[in-house]
C-alpha cells in the first residue's frame, strides 16, 4: 500500500521510454501506486535527454523496439552523456542474439514484456539495492563507515563489548555505528581510530566515497 505522504526526496526517479502510451500510462499508474517511485514517461528520445539534463533520473526504462526509434542507438546515447546510468531494457519477445547483444552494451538488466508485476518489482529492487539508489550522501555514508569500522573490529577479532572497552563508547553506540544509524562524533572517530592503531584519514580513504 502506497504511502500517505511520500517524501518526494526519497522517492527513486524512473524514467520511462516507450512509443506504445497505453503501456506508458499502465507503468506510471503501477509504480505511482508502490508509493517508492516518481515516475516520467517519454514517448520520444529528445524529450527524454532534455528531461535527463534537468533531472538526471536513477532509473531508465528503455524499450527497444520504438518504430522510428533504435533502442540500441538510444541506449548509446545515453551511456554516452551519461556513464553509469542505470538502464533496464524492456522489450518484447527477444531473440537470444538479441539478448546477447544488449547486455554486451552493458545495461543493467533486461525485462520481456509480457511480464508480471511480481517480475517488475524484483528487477527494481535489484536494481536499487545494487546500485543504492535512493539514497542521501549522508546515507552511504554512514553505512559504509559503519561496515567499514565492523570488518576492522572482526580483523581484531573482537566484540562489540572489546571495543567498547577500548573507546571508552558505549556497546550500544558502536552498535549504532556498524548498522549505519549514525555517524561518529569527531571524538568517537578519533578513539575507534586509535583503538586500531590507524589514522582516521586512512579509514575514511578505505570506505571510497
């Protein structure tokens, strides 16, 4: 059931291309109801690219069979302006050279129409959960921090309560931090920074953000 009262800020941003608009109609009407996404349909390339340099979405939609319209040219113009756009193709009764040749362009993943709803969602979750979509800075952040500081705890071979000890934090605080619920202080920082005997700089370097 969708949400009362979205956040607009957390919705995923899809973005649909497709010259069929019934089918427009019925994927904005399905995923408006999931209440998790924002949804723009585009009947014409253009249109899609200008609506992208305004609004980079997280996800595009591209069906591949468009009339005048190649899918496949499409889909490189895309990853032209933007590399490591995540493109789902979908596209009706695919040939294998056909599937073949659109992963080789590197999208994401690939739906055939018909396909269930069921099968809609899992390729969305997917694609958000490997991708993190939807997500602040603010986030990934405190989520790769956190794992970071729980692999060099488990390096240690230590317990929450061990580096407790060592900090001189709480078990609950260091909890909170390795499941990605908050950010460190500056001072918690420094103190599981020391407990293992490394710069908070170099932690910082390790987590890739």
């Amino acid at each position: 059931m969708a949400a009362d009262s979205p956040n607009p800020d957390a919705l995923i941003d899809i973005a649909i291309l497709d010259d069929d608009l019934d089918f427009r109609n019925y994927m904005e009407d399905v995923l408006k109801d999931e209440g998790a996404y924002n949804v723009r349909t585009f009947a014409h390339p253009d249109d899609l690219f200008a609506a992208a340099e305004q609004q980079l979405p997280d996800i595009v939609l591209l069906d591949m069979k468009m009339g005048e319209f190649k899918g496949d040219v499409v889909l490189e113009q895309l990853q032209t302006r933007w590399p490591g756009l995540c493109v789902i193709v979908v596209t009706g009764y695919p040939s294998y050279e056909d599937m073949r040749a659109t992963f080789k362009m590197n999208v994401f993943d690939y739906i055939t129409k018909p396909f269930s709803l069921a099968q809609l969602r899992q390729v969305l979750k997917h694609a958000v959960e490997t991708r993190d979509l939807g997500k602040t800075p603010q986030d990934r952040l405190r989520e790769r921090l956190g794992h970071r500081i729980k692999v060099l705890r488990v390096e240690h071979d230590w317990s929450l309560k061990d580096l407790a000890g060592t900090t001189k934090l709480s078990v609950s605080q260091i909890s909170a931090i390795e499941r990605g619920a908050h950010l460190p202080s500056m001072e918690s920082l420094l103190a599981i920074s020391k407990a293992f005997d490394k710069k908070p700089s170099e932690i910082l370097q390790s987590i890739d953000f």
